[in-house]
C-alpha cells in the first residue's frame, strides 16, 4: 500500500516535472497572441508584455512629473489590453527615465513584483533620490533580485534574464552558442560605469518567437553576451539599447542577433542616431525598422513616415504594438495610423 502510495506520489511529480519543462510552444493555445506594447514616454522606456495567458510584464515605467504624464499613458495602454494588475514590473536599472513613473503608475495599477539588479550603483545624491523614492514603493510588493540565467514566471511565455547587476549568461541558451566571426572586429570602449552597464536585459520567448530587450545595457556588455560565441541566438525583434544612441548597438552585437524587426523607444532629441540607424538597416536579414519618435537629432536617418509613431515635437503619446503568434509570425501595428504590417514566421 505504502509503495504504491510513493508510486503514484512520484508519478504525480513526474508529471509536474513535464508539465513544467513543455516547451512554450506546446503550452501556446491556438490563436492566441503574445501582445507587446512600446509606450511613448517621451525618450523614456516602458514596454508592456501581455502574455497569451493574460499576465502581465511592464519593462520599466519612464518618467515622473510632466502630471503623471508616463504612468498614464502606461495606464491608459493597460486599459486597451485589458490589464489591470501588473503582475511583473522588471526595472532594468535605476535612471530617472526608468524608474520615475512607478510611484504613479502604482497609484492607477497594483503591482504585484518588483524584479531589479538589488541597489543602485550610483552615489550621485539626485540618482540616489530617484532610487529611494522606488525603493519605497518596491517595499509595498515582493522584490526579487534577478541573476543573469534567471527566468521570470510568466504563464504561457519564457522569459529569461540575460544580464543583470553587470552579470551576463555564461551558458549558450536554447538556440545560441553559435560562433560570431564579428567578433574579431569588435572595437571596444571605455567601460561604462554608469546604471546602464547593469541593466537587467531579457530575452522574451513564444514559441518560435523571439524578442530581445536589454534596457540601457551598454556597448561592451552587449559585446559580452555574443562573444566569443553568440550565447542568445537569433531574435526576431530587438528593441535597440539605450534608446537607439550609439553607446550600444555594436555590428557585432545586432548582426549577430540578426532581428528581424528593430524598434527604437527614442524621444525627439534622445537616441535613435545615425550610426545605430545605419548599423540597424545594414543587419542580415533585416526587414523594417520602427521608431517610436521622429528624431529631431538631425533627419537623414528618419525612416517613412509609416513606420514611425509620433511626429514632429508635440507630445502626441503614440505607441508601437508587436503582435507575436507561437508560429513565429508577427505583426507591428503603429498607434497613430493603426495601419498594421504582417511578419511571416521563420527566421
Ligand atoms: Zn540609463
Ligand atoms: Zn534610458
């Protein structure tokens, strides 16, 4: 009796053991999408995830001030996927146009845990204002402290930790440890020693689908997670570093990922620059790249209008959206227009 009770016991764990190790394409209910919101913080970063399961993940949550100008339209997002708890807020490091929206943003919607790199690395007494008035509303929900290799549980996604408190995988995911011959012609620079080399990056996967997001993580920190052998894979969309400036975006790093899509989260006058926007447009296999703002930095390197979602210098708070089916398929729909333009799958 008592081994047949262990046996069944064991056959049960069994079980959890399978259900928990299928792969996200077999958990993918047919029809079913994972829906990635790019909202316009005016330069900042917030990114909503939407998985098929309905949980929900907020990269970031820009600025504060402008009369809880970002946490409302982060809110307002939420509203149109019919979010109304964030279940994970990832906050890739602890810069201002990161992390200033939260305590607004938790005023309008619960969150429910906070996922960062643990303690600012900066002493600079505004950054570390910035920091405390977090640390506070972090305090409210669970903290967790994430590690490079890391997954972050959301129902019906894999969402891995590829960088964290300057950390970065060491072991080749699923689909990575491919040689990288631009590795040789890497030029790196002077260690950045700002937040940014610690942002938390993750690599959002739905079945065949593939979206990387590194935060701010810097030049030689991407460099690090390719080289000497390209540990990520290939990915279908990668939303550009540090808002698209060129103190990320290496050709070793974007031709290594060869994305599919590029997207920058830029501002008017923030990122989106010439050398990243040529690097981006020279990628293998690359197909559009979208743009959150105009850039205002100087315009030979704006794409068509389509593909942009806000115009000129007002404040118009348009967003991106990527629609991503478990086949690998996707769609990006622009907020100003709601014109939407369709990927295959198959990378
Ligand atoms: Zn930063
Ligand atoms: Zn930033």
């Amino acid at each position: 009796m008592e081994r047949i009770l262990l046996m069944r016991a064991f056959l049960i764990a069994l079980g959890a053991v399978v259900a928990l190790s299928a792969s996200p394409l077999a958990q993918a209910p047919a029809g079913k999408t994972l829906d990635v919101y790019f909202v316009d913080v005016e330069g900042g970063h917030a990114t909503l995830y939407v998985s098929p399961s309905g949980e929900s993940m907020l990269v970031d949550a820009g600025y504060a001030g402008f009369d809880g100008r970002d946490a409302g339209r982060i809110a307002a997002v939420a509203a149109l996927a019919g979010v109304r708890q964030i279940d994970y807020l990832v906050v890739t490091h602890f810069h201002g146009d990161h992390i200033g929206g939260v305590p607004e943003l938790a005023a309008r919607l619960p969150i429910r845990n906070f996922v960062d790199h643990g303690d600012s690395s900066e002493s600079d007494e505004r950054r570390r204002a910035v920091f405390n008035t977090y640390v506070q509303e972090r305090s409210k929900g669970t903290h967790i402290v994430a590690k490079a290799g890391d997954q972050i549980p959301i129902a019906g996604l894999d969402v891995r930790v590829l960088s964290s408190g300057a950390g970065l995988i060491s072991v080749p995911l699923e689909g990575g440890g491919i040689p990288n011959p631009l590795c040789a012609s890497f030029t790196p620079v002077e260690d950045e020693t700002s937040e940014d080399a610690y942002s938390v990056g993750t690599l959002v996967t739905y079945g065949e689908f593939r979206l990387v997001n590194l935060g701010d993580l810097s030049w030689n920190q991407e460099y690090g997670l390719v080289c000497p052998t390209n540990r990520v894979g290939t990915v279908d969309v990668l939303l550009a570093s540090q808002h698209g400036d060129d103190e990320a975006s290496s050709p070793t790093f974007v031709h290594a990922l060869r994305p599919r899509v590029a997207i920058t989260n830029n501002g008017v006058k923030e990122g989106a620059i010439q050398p990243t926007i040529q690097t981006v447009r020279a990628s293998p296999g690359i197909e559009d790249l979208w743009q959150l703002h105009f850039s205002m930095l100087g315009d030979q390197q704006n794409g068509p209008e389509e593909f942009i979602a806000n115009l000129g210098d007002v404040d118009t708070g348009h967003w991106l959206k990527v629609s991503a089916q478990a086949d690998g398929s996707f769609t990006v729909t622009n907020g100003r227009t709601g014109d939407t333009r369709s990927y295959q799958g198959g990378r």
